[in-house]
C-alpha cells in the first residue's frame, strides 16, 4: 500500500474506534 492510502486505512480505523468509544460512554451515561 502506498503511503497515503495507509494513513487512509490508519485514520478510518481511529474514526471507527473514536466512535464506538463514544457511543458506549453515551449508553454508560443513560443508564
């Protein structure tokens, strides 16, 4: 892979756990 499309693959993955982190503090945070 080249150098750009790996920072792609790298930042999408971040963006996929950012999310999930934050989805379960919100259902943390509801119950």
């Amino acid at each position: 892979m080249s150098r750009s499309a790996n920072a792609i693959f790298v930042l999408a993955l971040w963006v996929c756990l950012l999310t999930l982190w934050l989805s379960s503090r919100a259902n943390n945070s509801l119950t």
